[in-house]
C-alpha cells in the first residue's frame, strides 16, 4: 500500500554561497522530488537538485501573510504528490523563517517531517567581516533580532538588552533602530557594521557609528544585516616580529 504523503525536509540553505550547505542538507537535495524554495535562493544552490521538480515560494514585503499561507498549501499538495519534498529556506529555517506555520500545517494533516540546520546570516557575516560576535572582557551576549513585521502586526520597538545586537532584514528599520538607539542613551560611536549580499559574490560590507546610520543606510538594494557593539570596533593590529 502506497503511504498517503511523502516526507518533506525543512533544510536551511545558509546565508547565500552554494558551498556553506551542510552536507546533509546537500544529500538531501540531491534526493529530492520537488524542491520549494525562498526568493534568496541562489541558482548555485539549486544547481545542487538538478534532478528535482522547483518550485519558487519567495515571499514579498506587504504580502506575507497570504503567500506563507499559499506556501502550506502548496507543500502539503506536494507531500500528496511525491516522496522526498524539501522546503529549502535561506539561512537556518528555525530562526526568522516562519518554520512554526509550516509545521503546525504538516502536523495538522499528518505530514512527516524533519528539520536540516543551516548556517544563519549572523555567523556566516561575522567571519566574512572577521569581527566576532563575542569578545572577552567586552561583549559576552548577542542579540539576533528583526523589525520586520506581517500585515495587520504592531512593530515592535523595544532594543535588545545585549552586548552585541544583530538586526535582521535591515534595510529599511536599520536606521529607524538607530534612531531608538540613540534616544534609548547609547552612544553615537557605538561601531557598527553593515553586510549586504552575505557570502555572495556581490557581498558588500561598510563599517560606521550608530550616528551615521541614524542618518540612513549606505546599501539596501540586497538583503542586509546590521551588527551593532563594542564587538564591532576594528582591532588593533599587531605587528608580527621575526
């Protein structure tokens, strides 16, 4: 007898480039039947699931609510159709990828399911600008926290009580945060560090105080993330004696 639904994978793809895939996640993939993945997907992450029917599920600001809903339906419609269905989402599904509406979906019908890690922006940022999150004697907490907020949600302005915070999808709250920042009493030099396109061949980084970002962003034309700390002050560099 013929199970009534396939298996279907939650995998986190990491933050962009094709090679920052766990391995399991890219087993899995090459595996898969069909493949529903987000809009900053990057085509050499899918060249990984040559094999596998792809279905584009990117969601856009101002519309989420209706697309995730469509996204359920859509995998469970697939779950029906096939037998190794992968959700395939940018960084790590468990952290700001609305995973917990996509699996009370699943489990409302009976859909087995498992969920692959990926590496999330924020790590994968760090090592790329190499400024830790956490320093001795200087940042022991972070913060990884976004504005961003569905249709009909009330923004939530409250700034993270942490050493080093780390502001997802950016763009456009960035300054706004500094703004709240600012008149909160943290100090106008506060260092910080803005990532655009992380880990992509188009990444592009800038270093600046929490003042000029009250003023806006030098970049938004690619998904951004802001990280904000003592953390972020560049290092002083030690000569090395022979």
């Amino acid at each position: 007898m013929t199970a009534p639904f396939g298996k279907v994978y939650l995998i986190g793809a990491g933050p962009g480039a094709a090679d920052l895939i766990t391995v399991r996640g890219a087993r899995l993939l090459s595996q898969a039947d069909v493949v529903l993945y987000d809009a900053l997907v990057t085509p050499d992450m899918l060249a990984l699931c040559p094999q596998a029917v792809k279905i584009s599920v990117g969601k856009r600001s101002g519309q989420r609510s209706a697309a995730q809903e469509h996204i359920n339906e859509q995998l469970i419609a697939c779950a029906r159709q096939y037998a190794v269905v992968v959700r395939l989402k940018g960084g790590d599904p468990m952290l700001f990828g609305r995973a917990d509406e996509e699996l009370n979906a699943l489990e409302s019908v009976g859909i087995a399911y498992d969920i692959v890690p990926g590496i999330t922006t924020a790590l994968a940022a760090a090592a790329s600008v190499k400024q830790p999150l956490t320093k001795r004697g200087i940042a022991r907490s972070v913060a990884l926290f976004t504005s961003s907020t569905a249709p009909g949600e009330t923004a939530d302005t409250r700034i993270p009580e942490c050493d080093t915070l780390v502001q997802y999808m950016g763009g456009r709250e960035a300054m706004l945060t500094a703004q709240r920042m600012l008149a909160a009493g943290f100090s106008p030099t506060l260092p910080v560090i803005v990532i655009e396109n992380c880990s992509r061949e188009d990444e592009r980084s800038v270093s600046l105080s929490l003042q000029q970002l009250s003023q806006g962003l030098p970049m938004s034309t690619g998904p951004v993330l802001v990280m904000m700390g003592e953390a972020m002050r560049p290092r002083q560099r030690k000569e090395m004696h022979q």
